[in-house]
C-alpha cells in the first residue's frame, strides 16, 4: 500500500517542475519514483516474479528502442552532427527512468490490483494538488516560490501550461475509468468529481490540445459504451440495448432535423470552436504554421540521417520567429528557454517526429507498436475508460514529445495489464460453460 501510494505520488509531481532544485532536473516526482524502484526492485528479487506477457512486451520495446537510439547516436557522430551534450544527458537518463518504472508497473502476478489501487491514489492526491492550484488560481493563497500562470494561461508548479494539461487530462481520464468500473455508487460520485476538477483546471490551461481531449473523450466514450451495450448479450439486461438502440436511430434523424437550418447550425459550430482555442482561434493558427515548418524540418533531419536517426536529445535549430519574438517579450517566472547559440537544441514537439530524428524509423515502428498493442488489449476487453485515456493520451502526443513521460508509460502499464486480465478471465469464463 506504501508503494503504491509512493509510485502514484512520483507520477504526479513529475509534472511539477517549479519544485524542482535550480540547473537540477531533479525534482521531488524523481526522487519518490527512484526510491519506489529501489523497493520495487528488492521485492520482485525476493518474491521471484514471473515473466508475464505484458512484461515481456515492454521488455521487447525497451531493448529495440535502445537499440535504435544507439545506431542513431553512431549515425548522428558519424554526419558529424553538433549537438547539446546537456539534453543528449537528459534524455539519457529520462528514458532509463521511464523503462524502468514501467517495466516494475507491470511485473509481478497482482499487477492489475496493485495498478488499480495506484490509479485511485494518483485521482485522489491528483484532486488534492489541483484543488490547491485552484486556489492560486483564484488568488486565495500567494505561495512566493510558486508562479502560477504564464502570461493568461495558467500552469500550476509546472514549468509550462502544456506540462499541467497533460496531467489534467491523465487525472480526468483515468477517474473516468474508475468511475466506469466502480461497483459502489459513492466511488463513482468521487471519481466523477475528481474528473470535473480536472477537467476544469485543464481547461484554465487554454491547451488546444486539452480541449481536443475533452471533446474527443465525450464521443469516444460514448461511441465506446453503445457498441458494448449492444453486443454484450447479458441476458437478465434489456434496458441498455434499448437506450443503445435509441440513440443510434435518433442520431441519423437529428442530422436530417438539421438540414434546413444548416448554415446557422454550421456557423454556430465554427463559433463554438474558436471560442475554446486560444485567441479565439487566431493564436492557435499561428502556432499550427510554426509547428508545421518545425516538423517539416524534423522529417528532414531524419531523412538527412538515412532514417537511422541522430541519436537522444533534440535535433532542430530554434525557429527565427521564436528568436525574434523572445528579444521583445519578459518571460515569466521560472521558464527556462533553449537558447539561440548555433547548436541543435529544439525539439519538433510532436513524438512520431522527434521519434524519427532520434532513432529513426526503428524508434517510430516501436512507439507504433507498443501504443497500438495497448490500446487493442484495451478495446477488446471492452474497457471503455481505459480505452479512452489512451486516446487522449496520444492527442498530447501530436504536440509532444510523450515517451519520457512516466505518466504516458502509467497509462500504457494500466492498459496492458488490465486488458490481458480483463480477456483472460473472459476466456476462461467460456471455456468453464463449455464444458
């Protein structure tokens, strides 16, 4: 209970930044996580854990992986590529931390409960942590060693908005979970709650990444819970194919009820979306040019490298309009910027990419495949909650570089283990009625 209390805690206060110690990317998030494996590790020797299947998957993943960063490295010093040998450092030790902590995630015969039980203490110290941040910022407490907001956009203790909409969607996404599991009603009220906070601090982030989350999460969810109402044959169970089958015929019905006032329908919709994005849209449209040219650039470094990748760190010069902009601008407290000096030290800000430019297609093929492998033990299982957190993960992931994120690897820790029990126990349930 300790552990698992003391795993949920690191997850969360990775994303804490602020609190970490000055020029040290090390904070308190690291630190429970790094005395959680320590524990972890003398357990597991003593209790002689077995090698499961979705312990062998990431063991397979982490050692292709290594193996394209490796080539990719010798391909970038073979180009002669410059580098930042900081981040080079930094990534190094990120990604040994996150093989770890999810390869220790999924070890052992009661990883599904012990998971389970790390999910329940991440929403409840998660909820903890935002209803304190919702204080700062509403301006009830002024905590001097923490800047809460970055220019209109707020952020928490992380060092950037995008760091604290991440969380807030993983702590939205996996009480939504919860919530759909749950066997006692006062659970689901609490983590219904817990998913409302969340969802409401994400949104004081103006992340337009966030916002895909939360209107994604919805249809997926619900598109999720129809098809298992539909087809799951319980026969003492009426009610829910009968609302399943409703809204199925009162969709198609609704669309062509909205026909003849489909222009108003449409401009309200087009109102509706810039209103969620940032600047009313016209922000979030500069930035998708940027961010456009930087994955361009990005793809090209990886082509340049013969698709073996550059090795770990980013790869990318700082963008001119960035330069520009930050020669005229004061940034706020406790943002820490690469800066322009001729060396590669800009990241594509979206995980396919930045995958490409570091191991190359090997890293990308990987990525795809241990993703991909969670969320098919997800969706078969029926497990509508995890099935849509993992989605909502991989939205962030378009915008960033996911992979050195413990939270991600919790996400998949959870999806593998909990589909590989949820179908076991289904097929053994079948093979007892046959016989």
């Amino acid at each position: 209970m300790i552990s698992d209390a003391l795993l949920a805690l690191g997850l969360l206060l990775t994303t804490a930044t602020e609190l970490r110690l000055p020029a040290i990317p090390i904070g308190p998030g690291e630190v429970s996580l790094v005395v959680w494996v320590v524990l972890m590790l003398f357990r597991e020797v003593r209790l002689d854990s077995p090698l499961t299947t979705p312990l062998s998957r990431l063991l397979i993943f982490w050692l292709l992986f290594s193996v394209a960063l490796s080539i990719g490295t010798l391909a970038g010093y073979a180009i002669g590529d410059k580098h930042d040998s900081g981040l080079f450092f930094h990534d190094i030790m990120a990604y040994a931390l996150a093989a770890v902590v999810s390869c220790l995630s999924v070890a052992g015969r009661n990883a599904g409960p012990r998971l389970r039980r790390v999910a329940w203490f991440l929403t409840g110290f998660g909820s903890a942590s935002l209803a304190f941040l919702v204080t700062l910022a509403w301006g009830w407490l002024d905590v001097a060693l923490i800047s809460p907001w970055y220019w209109d956009r707020f952020r928490g203790w992380s060092a950037n908005p995008m760091q604290l909409a991440l969380l807030c969607a993983v702590l939205m996404l996996v009480a939504l979970y919860l919530a759909d599991e749950a066997t006692r009603t006062g659970e689901r009220i609490a983590a219904l709650a817990c998913a409302i906070l969340a969802g409401y601090v994400g949104r004081l982030t103006k992340s337009d990444s966030f916002s895909v989350v939360l209107i994604g999460a919805i249809a997926i969810f619900v598109a999720l819970k129809l098809r298992h109402w539909l087809f799951a044959f319980e026969p003492n169970s009426t009610l829910r194919p009968m609302l399943a089958w409703m809204v199925i015929l009162a969709v198609p019905l609704l669309l062509i009820s909205l026909i003849p006032i489909r222009s108003i329908v449409a401009a309200h919709a087009e109102d509706a979306a810039k209103g969620i994005m940032k600047g009313d849209g016209k922000i979030s449209e500069q930035e998708a040019g940027l961010r456009f040219q930087i994955w361009k650039e990005g793809i090209g470094r990886g082509v340049e490298s013969g698709m073996l990748g550059l090795g770990p760190g980013p790869h990318l010069q700082i963008p001119e309009a960035l330069v520009a902009a930050r020669r005229y601008e004061s940034l706020p407290k406790f943002i820490v910027t690469p800066q322009s000096n001729g060396t590669a030290n800009f990241e594509a800000h979206n995980t396919p990419v930045d995958l490409f430019t570091q191991g190359g297609l090997l890293a990308v093929l990987c990525f795809v495949w241990i993703s991909a492998t969670a969320l098919f033990e997800a969706y078969k299982a029926r497990l509508a909650g995890l099935t849509t957190m993992l989605c909502g993960i991989m939205v962030f992931g378009a915008a960033n570089l996911i992979v050195r994120q413990p939270l991600f690897w919790f996400g998949i820790a959870l999806c593998l283990v909990s589909g590989t029990a949820r179908w076991q126990a289904a097929n053994k349930a079948k093979v007892a009625i046959t016989k």
